[in-house]
C-alpha cells in the first residue's frame, strides 16, 4: 500500500488591501487620541479654570438663603462683591445706593409717616435678615420716587473666607420692594418683595458698572438648585440660579 506523503499547508498570504485597513484604523485611533487631548487641554480645561478660578472660596460655605428672624427663609443670595470694606460703601453711594439707617423707634415712625405722605426716605431702614448666623453688615437702597413703600435694596453679609489676594467677599441679597401690606405668614406690616430677583441683581450690577471701578463680572450657573420658593413674608420669588459675581476695584487703582 502505498503511503501518501504528508504535505504542510502555507499559511494564507496576507492580503495587501487588509494591511492598509488596519494601518488607516491605527491613523484614525491615533488621530482621535491627539484630537481628544487637545480639545480637553485647550477648550474644556480653560473654560473649567476660568469658571472656578475667580470664583470666590467664600461662596463655598455661603447658603442660598437668608433667614428671617423668626426663622422663616429670607431672601436668596444673588449678589456677591469681591471688595475691601473701604471700597464698598463710597461705591455704592457713587451707584446711586444709599446706606440704610438702622432699625429704632425714630425710624420705624418717620418710615411710616413718609409712606403715609408720600415723602422721600432714601435712608429708609429695612428688616434684618441672617446669614452665617448673624444679621446683614450693610444695607443700601435705591429710591424709587418719593415714596419709600417702593424701592430698590440689598443687604450684604462679609464672608470669612478670603481669595489669595487676602479680600473678602461681600455677599448679598438684592431685591425689589414692590409695595406694603400685611405679611402673609405673620400679619405684621411689611415690604413685599417682586418675584423676579434677577432683574435686582442685573439693575445692581449695571448701577455699579456706571462707576468704571466693577471689574471681573461673571455669572456663577447654578449656584441655586431650586429657583423658585416663598420668602418670610410669604412672597414667591424665582430665578434662573445664577449668582452675580464682580470683584470693585479700589479708588487708588490706575
């Protein structure tokens, strides 16, 4: 019987056109690894840095809402300045904001006498409201006419923290006094607030634009989670959640 010799297969030669398919695949993976690390290292990354890099380390720790005596939710924070105490009551002044005169008896009756006249109070005082435990450090309002029954005001509450060029950061709660009545909640006499708080946030801002010494103005997106609720007095308020955020530049500066 005869014996078939036993033959050894060769193995299939490469085809030339697949060699070139894989060496376009490994072009394009490459391709798409240096794309990715550019567009991370050079668009994504700046725009993250620029967010955070001049956010404030106060903001850090600072609630979204101010409290009420009682202990009813206040106002929300929607304002904040970087300043130096110095700076911040001849800037709101030059704005067109004046400080509001304290809470007492002479100004508690001299308030209600020119709501009642319709006589002009620009010094108007306003309630107290808590943040970081403590009443407001300034108030400021803006006259609306000659009545203060309507008028513009923020308060401001100083942060611990300060940046790395050693400034504190002034934090706020910009609203608009549309009118007066009975609060809802306690049935005490009070302000009524307008619900768009974002339109007192931007007329403060523009105000202090007017004075050539607001700098570095950003709007920090979602700072509030929940953007829109009821204050003290029972007013609603809403929000699109961004917080104001400007750095004012010292009188002394070039």
């Amino acid at each position: 019987m005869n014996e078939v010799p036993a033959t050894s297969e060769s193995a299939a030669p490469v085809s030339p056109k697949n060699s070139r398919s894989e060496w376009k695949t490994a072009v394009l993976v490459f391709l798409g690894i240096v794309a990715t690390y550019f567009l991370v290292a050079y668009v994504v990354m700046p725009l993250v840095w620029k967010r955070y890099a001049h956010r404030h380390p106060g903001l850090d720790n600072t609630p979204g809402m101010t409290v009420a005596a009682d202990g009813h939710l206040g106002d929300p924070i929607n304002v904040a300045l970087v300043s130096a105490e110095a700076d911040l009551k001849p800037v709101m002044e030059a704005a067109g904001w004046f400080p509001a005169d304290p809470l007492g008896v002479r100004a508690d009756l001299k308030i209600a006498a020119d709501t009642v006249l319709s006589r002009e109070y620009r010094a108007a005082p306003v309630s107290n409201l808590f943040l970081y435990g403590r009443k407001e450090d300034f108030a400021f309002e803006k006259p609306v006419g000659n009545n203060p029954r309507q008028r513009h005001h923020v308060r401001f509450w100083k942060s611990a923290q300060l940046d790395d060029q050693n400034r504190p950061l002034w934090v706020g709660s910009a609203a608009y006094d549309s009118h007066v009545e009975l609060s809802r909640t306690t049935g005490q006499i009070t302000h009524h607030i307008s619900p768009d708080v974002d339109a007192e946030r931007d007329l403060l801002f523009g105000d202090l634009q007017q004075t050539g010494r607001l700098v570095d103005v950003q709007l920090i997106a979602d700072f509030h989670k929940t953007k829109s609720g009821k204050n003290g007095g029972g007013d609603p308020w809403h929000t699109d959640g961004a917080l104001m955020q400007g750095t004012i530049r010292p009188a002394t500066s070039p």
